[in-house]
C-alpha cells in the first residue's frame, strides 16, 4: 500500500492551482438521471470518488465519457437499464445515496441501499426519506436497501428539514425539479455546492429560486434538457492548501480562490494571525508572525466553519501560541486524527465533540495512519511543519479528495514523495 513521506521545515512559495469541488461534482453527476440529454461537466476533478460515482451510473445504463484527462465528463442517460444501487458500490462512498432523489423523479422508482456506518459518525438517511416521503414517495426498508416508489410521479410539496443537511437538499432539489407542481425546501442547506447545483439543473432548463437562503423553492416542470456545466472551485481543497504556508511559512497564492467560499474560514485564519489577500487570479496566504496564534472554532453548517476543514485547523493549532478549544458539531467522531498528531507531539485533549489543543513549540515526524479523507490531509500538513519526517500510510483516503496533491505540494517547495510498499 502507498505512503507519503514529507520531511518538514521548508518554507513554500509559489502557486497552487485548486481544482473543481468535489462535493459539487458528485451530486451534478448524478443530476444527469433527470434527463434523456447529454450532462457536460468541466472543471472536474480527478479523483477516486469521482470513479466510483462514475461506476455507480454506469451501473445504471449511464453512459459516461470521460476528456480532457478527467477534467471533462460527458454523461448520458438516454438507455438506463437499471433503478437500482448497489451495496458493493454504495458501501465505498455515502454520496451514493444522491441517485435516490433523479432515478425517483424521472424512473418513479429507486432501489438504493442504505451506506452503512461512516468512521466520522452514523450519517443515516431519514432526513431523505422524510422529504421525499412529503413529496408522495412511498419508502420502505428491506434487506438493507430503501424500496422507493411514486406511482404516478412525485408531487411538489412544502418540505421542511429538520437539518439543514447538505445530501437531503440535494436530493430533494434535484427530485423537485420533475415533480408535478411547486415544492419548497424549508431550513435548506446553503452550501455553494447546492448553489453550484441549482445553476447546472437551471441551465438543463429547472425553474429554481432561493438557492443559498434557508428556502427554495422549485416548480416542477415536464422534462429537462442538454447542459454544460462548469464545477464551482473546491473550497475545501482551497482552505487546505491556503493552510500549507501557515505550517510551513513562505507565501502561497492559490488559484481560483474565492472569498466568498471560504469566509468564516479566513475570519478564523485573520485571528490567528494570517494574512490573506485578494489577487486577480485568486487568493494569497501568509502568515504575519513566526507562529499563529490560538483561535476558538466550532464547526457549523455553510456560511459557519466547515467541519471539512476541521482536522486541517487542528493541526494548524497545534503548534500556535496559547490554547485553542474546537468544537465539532456536525459529525459525532471526528477527531480521530487528534490520536495521531498527539504521536507527533501535539497536547490535545477530547472530551466527547470537544477538543483542547494547547500549542507546542514544534511537531516532529513520525510513522502515522490516515482515518479519513481530512484527517489524512490534515497529517500531511502537520508533517509540512514538523521536525524530520513523517510518514503518511493508508493514503487511499487522501486520492478520494486531493487530486495530485504531492505534486501540488511539491510545486511550492515542499519535501513530499509519494512511496509504493
Ligand atoms: C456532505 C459532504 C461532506 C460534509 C457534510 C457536512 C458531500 C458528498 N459530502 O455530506 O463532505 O462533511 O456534507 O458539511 O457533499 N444526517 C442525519 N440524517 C440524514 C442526513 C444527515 O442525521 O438523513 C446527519 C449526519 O449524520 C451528519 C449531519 O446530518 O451528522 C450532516 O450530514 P449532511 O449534511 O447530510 O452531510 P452529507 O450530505 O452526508
């Protein structure tokens, strides 16, 4: 299995370039189901989650063409074969689950199994099945798998989520925008992933209002149409690799940035003591003082700190100047990457979704295990900083999320390479 070996202390300088999001991608992939005409998607990231979801509809009779080395997708679904997704598929990745909203729109039918348990908490389905239970679908479970129906075709009603949960406003979005008649979403999630969604299903020729604010509202129409489609920048990829010169110093511009993706964020990043600058081609970071300073963070739903960015700022703490509290309030075990930087030096304490992190002067290398996707990232981060080297294994995680990412690194200076066993 690979490993990725970073030897710290370097400063970087430079430029990064941040690919499409890949939350985005993996729910307009999907958006593809509601129509018989082609889904051209550009700025696509290239990354195994993406393969997975592009194994998914193809499962589904999908036709998936794949440019431009990733970066294009072309989808069809013009001779689906199949209502039904696979536990063997959908095991490998929750966002699976955003089939279930277009195959009921458009096929009035949905087998979908149920994800399983996640390493960062339950992350089960009800506030899905509840919305679409409002919209005239009946939904059962059995045999681990959800047995959807709408005979007769969803129906647009009031929808109002309990939680603004990011994959129930997706699924329900994509699901109104066939539907027979006007459905509100109350307490939507507001997320530019959903934002950048509700542009691509409005090109396809939905009728949407409202994306971005706590309510949406979407009047069905009879069928959608061809698009193309450009993903909205990676805030995530953005907000870690705005990171990376404040472990290691030096200066990184990080192209394709945006503000307004990333604003609690650089609120947090500005309180601790780094400056980030506005430039015609994106944002650039650096820090103002030899070590950040503790700041307080908890993770809440868009516009507030993403808990995607979680385990990247922990690290960053760790090494700041006084005693930093973060509190994750979206998923209920996800600071398995806190076990791991303590290996490294760090002083954290959790007690159940709280975490202390008093700064230490300097992190050192060591052998470590990635857990998920950001606590992986988070690691790498951690080593850009820290004495010597440190090893990075389990790194599968990491290729879910981060598209060439020692190269990305590497390009600003960094000691990174990537190690087969
Ligand atoms: C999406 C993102 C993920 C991000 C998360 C929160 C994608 C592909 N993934 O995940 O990277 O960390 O948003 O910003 O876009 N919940 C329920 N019942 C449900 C649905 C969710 O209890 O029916 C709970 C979950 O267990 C979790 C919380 O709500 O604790 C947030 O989940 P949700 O917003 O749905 O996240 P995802 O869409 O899975």
């Amino acid at each position: 299995m690979d490993s990725i070996v970073v030897t710290g202390g370097t400063p970087l300088n430079g430029q990064i370039a941040i690919a499409g999001a890949k939350n985005a991608a993996l729910t307009l992939m999907p958006a593809t189901l509601l129509s018989e005409e082609p889904l051209t998607l550009t700025n696509a990231p290239r990354l195994s989650d993406i393969k997975t979801m592009t194994a998914l509809l193809q499962s589904l009779g999908v036709e998936v063409t794949s440019m431009q080395d990733g970066k294009v997708q072309v989808l069809s679904s013009h001779a689906m074969t199949s209502t039904t997704a696979d536990y063997d598929i959908v095991r490998k990745m929750r966002a699976s689950n955003l089939v279930l909203g277009p195959l009921l729109a458009r096929h009035h039918e949905a087998v979908v199994s149920l994800p399983g348990g996640c390493a960062i908490g339950a992350r089960p389905m009800d506030i899905h099945v509840t919305a679409l239970e409002a919209m005239s679908a009946e939904i059962e479970l059995k045999d681990g798998y959800l047995h959807a129906k709408a005979p007769g075709g969803l129906k647009g009603a009031k929808v109002p989520l309990r939680f603004a949960s990011v994959g129930a406003t997706e699924n329900v979005l994509m699901a109104a925008t066939l539907a027979k008649g006007t459905t509100v979403i109350e307490n939507a999630a507001r997320e530019p992933e959903i934002v950048d969604l509700a542009k691509c299903l409005r090109s396809m020729g939905a009728q949407i209002e409202g994306e971005g604010t706590r309510q949406i509202t979407i009047q069905g129409v009879d069928r959608l149409g061809a698009a193309t489609h450009p993903v909205v920048t990676d805030r995530i990829e953005l907000g870690t690799y705005m990171l990376a010169p404040v472990f290691a110093g030096g200066e990184v511009e990080c192209l394709g940035g945006r503000l307004d993706l990333v604003g609690s964020f650089v609120e947090k990043l500005d309180a601790a003591g780094v400056d980030v600058t506005e430039t015609p081609d994106g944002l650039k970071v650096k820090r103002r003082t030899d070590r950040a300073k503790a700041v307080d963070v908890t993770t809440e739903v868009f516009p507030g700190f993403p808990t995607d960015l979680q385990a990247q700022m922990m690290a960053m703490l760790c090494t700041a100047e006084g005693t930093s509290v973060l509190e994750e309030k979206i998923f209920e075990n996800r600071f398995m990457h806190a076990p791991e930087l303590i290996r490294m030096g760090a002083d954290i304490e959790v007690q159940g979704g709280v975490a202390t992190v008093r700064g230490v002067e300097r992190l050192k290398g060591a052998p470590v295990m990635a857990t998920d996707l950001r606590a992986s990232v988070s690691l790498i981060l951690a080593g850009l900083a820290a004495e010597g080297e440190t090893t990075v294994s389990r790194i599968y995680h990491l290729d879910r999320g981060y598209e060439h990412i020692e190269e990305k690194l590497s390009g600003v200076g960094a000691k990174i390479e990537r190690v087969s066993a």
